[in-house]
C-alpha cells in the first residue's frame, strides 16, 4: 500500500458486518445521552469518506451527515476548526439542531444552509482533517480511513477530471495537507480503521474491511 510518508500502515485487516462497526462506535462512548452521538470520519482525499458516511447513514436510519467541505467552502482548506466547534459541534452537543450559513455562504450567495434536526441518535461528520486535537473534546468516536494513494488519486481524477487548473488545486490542497497530517496523524486517534481499498473480498452493501482495533486515549 503506497502512504504519504508518516503515515502509519494498518494491518490485522478482517471483513466485519458494517453494524458490527456501529456498536463498536457507540460503545466507545457509553455516557452520550440527550444528544446525537457524534462521530468524525477522516481520510486523504479519494480514500471513500463520503461513500463510507452514505453507507451509514443508510444503516442508522435517524442520523445524519455533516460535510467538512460546506464548512470550508470558500473558506480554507483545513482553517474552519472553530467555525465547525462552535456553529455545528456546540449546538449537537447542547441537543440543540443546526442551522449555520457560513461566513462564505453569505459572502457568495451560496443558497441553502448546514442544517441537522435535533432528536437524531448520530450525526456523522466526514471530511479530510476533522480528526485533529482541536476538535477532540467534541467528537464521540471516529473512523480513519486508510487507501493506496495510487487508487485514490485514480478516483480523483475519475470525480474531478484531469485538467491544469484541478492539478493547481491538487498541488496546492497537498500543500497545506500533508503538514496537517502529519502534525495531527488522525490514524492514531481514530477508534476504528477502515479500508478504503482492499482486495478482500466482501459484500459492500453490509460490510467493511477493518485493521486490527486499538484503544486510543482519545477518539
């Protein structure tokens, strides 16, 4: 598996039912009560993120998914840590719902909002650099989730194309990205690892390639 240098490999790779990963979520924070339980999912860029959180919300009907990349719209690639703690991780931990137009939004005329009902059982908020100290305190559980770079940058290309202005982008994100990484390696802190390529075989409606477990201190 090709990684960006310090990153650190899983390994003990098995086939696991995708609510089998549920309950392991939920049980990494027995206390959670009066409001969603909220839990990150990280990754680089192309490693399945968005498709793992579509799958979940699938298999826990009263939750919802928060996009790290509305709350950077227009605003930076990873400098929206405080905009996510205070205008969507606050009000989910007071059991409140969301409503936040983001400073961009409104600078853009970007119609819509971030919105998320009160009442639900998870909110699952996904996106590249969500798992980082600053946000800790906030997040319940968390899900890293690991690729070949060869595969991502293939699903990348296929997603956005192949031209020098994505190229620029590609090359810029990098550059904030791999410092970021490297300063807050989210594959220590997640509770679980998840294989965003494998070659084990498994059904991907109902399960998940999962690396050995481990007990952060924090996740």
């Amino acid at each position: 598996m090709r990684l960006h240098p310090g990153e650190t490999e899983a390994g003990g790779w098995r086939v696991e039912e995708l609510s089998t990963v549920v309950e392991e979520l939920r049980r990494a924070a027995p206390g959670v009560s009066g409001r969603p339980l909220i839990v990150a999912i990280d990754g680089r860029g192309g490693a399945g993120k968005s498709v793992l959180a579509r799958r979940l919300r699938a298999i826990v009907p009263s939750s919802e998914v928060v996009h790290t990349d509305d709350i950077a719209w227009n605003q930076a690639y990873f400098d929206w840590a405080g905009l996510m703690a205070e205008h969507v991780l606050r009000p989910l931990h007071r059991g409140g719902e969301v409503a936040f137009r983001p400073p961009a939004w409104v600078a853009h005329d970007r119609p819509g909002a971030v919105q998320v009902p009160a009442g639900l059982e998870v909110v699952w908020v996904e996106g590249t650099g969500i798992v980082r100290e600053a946000l800790l305190r906030w997040i319940d559980a968390s899900i890293w989730v690991q690729g070949d770079l060869d595969e991502q940058e293939r699903r990348l290309v296929a997603r956005d194309g192949d031209s020098a202005a994505q190229r620029e982008h590609v090359a810029a994100w990098l550059t904030e990205e791999l410092p970021h990484m490297l300063r807050e390696q989210p594959w220590h802190k997640a509770t679980v690892t998840i294989a965003g390529t494998t070659g084990l075989r498994h059904d991907p409606d109902t399960e998940v390639v999962v690396a050995a477990g481990h007990r952060p201190e924090r996740a």
